[in-house]
C-alpha cells in the first residue's frame, strides 16, 4: 500500500446483501450521558482508557478519544450506530471530519467517530523531525530511525491490530451489540483487522478508496498497479476539461515521451527562489504522477500535461519549476495533533508487509528490497525502467531503518478469514491516491461485496458534493446501510 500524506458482479453481489437494516439496540440516549464537545456541543466527547501493550500490563495505558452525535429523527430508534475510522494513517478524525457523509445517513444513525491511537486527542506522537518535514531520502531514514527509538518499546505498539481493538473497546464502552462500519482510506486497514477478529460486532462494512489488508505477494511496496491507475485517471480528468481535451487528446503519449526523454539524458536547471540544483529524472516523473488529481491540493492533470508539452517544444522552466514544488518527502503538518507524521510512520511500518524481514537488519533489508525489484519483469513499469522507478517510490524508504519489533500485532491474524460480510466497496474514478485498481483486490478479501464506481469523485469518494460536485456516493452508502443493498451502476454517470 501507498503511504498517505503526501496514499464486481452486480447480481452476485446483491444477493448477497439481500437483507435490510435493523434497529439498533441503542437508542437516541447513544452516549447521553457524556459531556457535550466544548469545541461543538452538537456532538458528546469520551474517552477510554486501554493498555498500551495489552500482553505487557506494566507498560501503562493510552486514552482513546471518541465521539458521538445522535440521529436527528427521534420519532423512532435509531438504526445501526455507525463508528468511523479515518485515514492517513496520522489523520485526526475530529480536527477534520468534512469528508465524511455524515448528512446522508444521520437522520436515522447515531454516528461515531475514533481517533485512533497515536492520533489527536488519543495521544498524537510527535517525532519533531518528521513533524515538520524533511527534503531528503536520506533525511527521511534518519528522522523516521529517530521517531523509532523515541517510541523505543511503544514504536509496535500503533499498527492497525492494535487500534482494531481498541475500537472493541469503545463498542464496549458505549454498549452497543452491533454497528455499521464506515472508513475511508488507511482507516480501511483497520476496518478490516477489525471485522477479522470481531465480525458479530459488525452489521455492516463500507470501505470508501481502500487498500486490501491482504498483500502476499507484497506488490503494494513496490507500487505495482499504481501507474496504470495514473495514466486513467490522467485521461479521464483530461477528457472531462474541453480545454485540456482539446490541447491533449492523447495525454498518455505526452507522458510517455516525458518519461523517456528525463531517463535518457536528466533535466538540470536552476528555480527563482531555490537553493541548488533542481534535476528531472524518471523519479521526479513518478512524483508528479503520484501528487496530481482532482482535488484543490493536488497537482492539476493540465498542469503537469502544460509542462511536459513546454519540455517537448525546448522549454525546460514549466518542469523544473513543477519539480521544485512537488517533493516526495516534505512534512504535512506542523499540529501532530491534526496530522501526526510520527503516527504515520509507527502504524505504516507495524501494518506493511515489505519485501523483508522485520527481524532484517537495514543492510540485509535493503539487499532484499533491491532483490525484489531486480526479478519483476522489466516491462512492469513501463515506460519506467525498473530502477527510476524504485528511485521515485519512498515507502519502502519510510520503513526500512524502523527499528526490529519486539511484539508484532499484525493487521491480520495468522490463519484469519474475511466473514460474509454485507460489504460495499467504494472508488472514485478519479482518484490517484487510491486508484480503483488497487481497491478492485478488495473483492478477494470480501467475496460478494458491492463495487461502486463514482465518477468524477476522487480520494474519499464518499464525500459530500462540496468536494466532487456530486452526492451520489454519499447517498448510495447511506441506502446501503439502511437497506443492505447498493447499485453498482448507480453513479457510473459523470455529472460534470
């Protein structure tokens, strides 16, 4: 899977998800008798205390944060709470909670938002260096090495089978039997460790621009898929701008002959207000692929099509300035509280599966990351070659001096299986961060499970319309949490 900072048979499907929502147990007084939030009393704060090493007793406790707001139709009980795990990982649910289409379903759900562990108001980690960002590969290895033995014992301690049980704790805390489950993004990692170990608990599961759990043959730290998802997603965008259309008819050549021209003889130039050298190679190519999409602070599609051109007609100043802009390992946040980059680090690394061993010194790590690399085909990045690619993709750079765990929970337990879930599957079509054929892996972790397209929608495909112009997937999810059931079709339509 991506680091995040910076990342289906319709008749099968459903009649498998033939039944319809119950009331829930809980009813309007859904966490009644918590304080109301000081910073908006629409919605009740709590909080519960869970070992921070549940095997280790002596290792003390961590404060996990939640929140609860009440179904709005209270002439009858509310249907199924629904609890929600945000993305990231190192996002704070509660400092930012607008992507989440809460209006569409609160008429009838009490609704429930977890700050995971490490996060916000649940004990965010600040690692300084990588808090306030660093410029190079190098100084990335030797931030997130530091953020590891700060944390010493604890750095094992925020994957995503912890915080999945932590989740279980907060369903204790609050008494409900049951309840839908609702996550975007890396929050998805931990819906799935959750309904691993605790599928009663959960009625229903939407995972909104999500990454499978399940990577055996540890692709995703190579990023193998990502570049097909890019290149689609840059032509539809494209083609849905009669500006860029016009100019562009074939952005996928443009890209191909940019990708081509920086691995054959790089790009070197100076940028105004710039110190160094600024250099265009294949790897500063696959930054800008990977930092471009629909949303306002991503790249936009013509931009980066704008300086490929100029390149093309002898213009080197459009790239260069791009690549100035766009680093692949500058900080996000300067609040841990909002985003934690530390948080970022300890559960990616925890989660990830790598080409390595965990036990692996960095040496040997780095050895087997290079021996990986070297036996895939050489056309699977194409028109990369193989080693401007790995040049251009940081996970494995963000994990590879974490330090040896000393207790491993992993995401999924050993010999664990996916339940029978009724399960709906959200992708934006125009989503880079996620793209749909990463999400599309889902379907072989949850067999019969709702595979809904959203056009013109990006990462967090849910989303109210005030991010993508429209509500489809929002109200398609909130139908299917009512009644078990979604088209597949319903919003293949772009709407403009």
């Amino acid at each position: 899977m991506k680091l995040v900072c910076i990342l289906f048979a319709a008749a099968i499907a459903l009649g498998a998800c033939s039944s319809s929502s119950t009331p829930s147990t809980a009813s309007s007084s859904l966490g009644a008798a918590l304080p109301k939030c000081a910073d908006d009393q629409s919605w009740r704060c709590g909080t519960v205390n869970v070992p921070l090493d549940r095997a280790n007793p002596a290792a003390g406790t961590i404060t996990i944060a939640f929140f609860i707001q009440s179904h709005t139709d209270m002439r009858k009980p509310g249907l199924e709470p629904i609890f929600v795990s945000p993305g990231g990982p190192g996002a704070s649910i509660w400092a930012d909670h607008n992507y989440v289409p809460i209006q569409m379903w609160q008429a009838d759900h009490d609704t429930v938002l977890i700050e995971p562990r490490g996060v916000g108001r649940s004990g965010a980690i600040l690692c300084t260096e990588l808090q306030v960002g660093v410029s190079t590969i190098a100084d990335l290895r030797a931030a997130t090495a530091d953020c590891g033995r700060q944390l010493g014992p604890a750095a094992d301690r925020y994957g995503s089978g912890d915080v999945a049980l932590d989740i279980e704790d907060v369903r204790k805390s609050i008494g409900v039997a049951s309840f839908d489950f609702y996550a975007a993004s890396y929050g998805t990692i931990a819906e799935q460790a959750y309904v691993t170990r605790f599928s009663k608990r959960v009625h229903a599961a939407v995972l909104d621009s999500a990454f499978p759990a399940i990577d055996e043959a540890r692709s995703y730290a190579l990023s193998i898929g990502y570049l097909a998802g890019w290149v689609r997603a840059l032509r539809l965008i494209c083609q849905r701008s009669a500006e860029c259309a016009s100019s562009y008819p074939r952005p996928q050549d443009l890209i191909d002959w940019l990708v081509r021209r920086v691995a054959s003889r790089h790009i070197r130039g100076s940028v105004a207000g710039t110190a160094g050298q600024i250099v265009v190679d294949e790897a500063a190519v696959e930054v800008l692929l990977a930092s471009f999409g629909p949303s306002s602070y991503q790249l936009h599609a013509k931009t980066l099509l704008d300086a490929a051109a100029a390149l093309e007609s002898g213009d080197p100043g459009p790239i260069l300035q791009l690549v100035s802009q766009w680093s692949p390992v500058a900080g996000q946040s300067a609040d841990p509280a909002s985003f934690s980059n530390g948080d970022n680090a300890a559960a990616s690394c925890n989660d990830q599966d790598f080409p390595w061993d965990r036990t692996d010194s960095v040496a040997q790590r780095e050895k087997k990351l290079a021996a990986a690399y070297a036996a895939l085909p050489k056309n699977t990045f194409d028109p990369f070659t193989t080693t401007g690619w790995a040049a251009g993709n940081i996970s494995p750079d963000t994990c590879i001096t974490w330090p040896t765990p000393s207790r491993f929970e992993p995401m999924i337990l050993p010999g664990a299986t996916f339940p029978p879930l009724p399960t709906l599957i959200v992708s934006g079509d125009e989503d880079t961060t996620v793209p749909e054929e990463i999400s599309r892996a889902l379907l072989a972790e949850f067999p019969g499970a709702i595979f809904l397209i959203v056009a013109g929608a990006g990462h967090d495909a849910a989303a109210p319309a005030s991010f993508w112009g429209t509500s489809c997937g929002g109200h398609e999810v909130a139908t299917f949490f009512e009644t078990l059931r979604a088209d597949p079709a319903a919003c293949v339509t772009f709407a403009g």
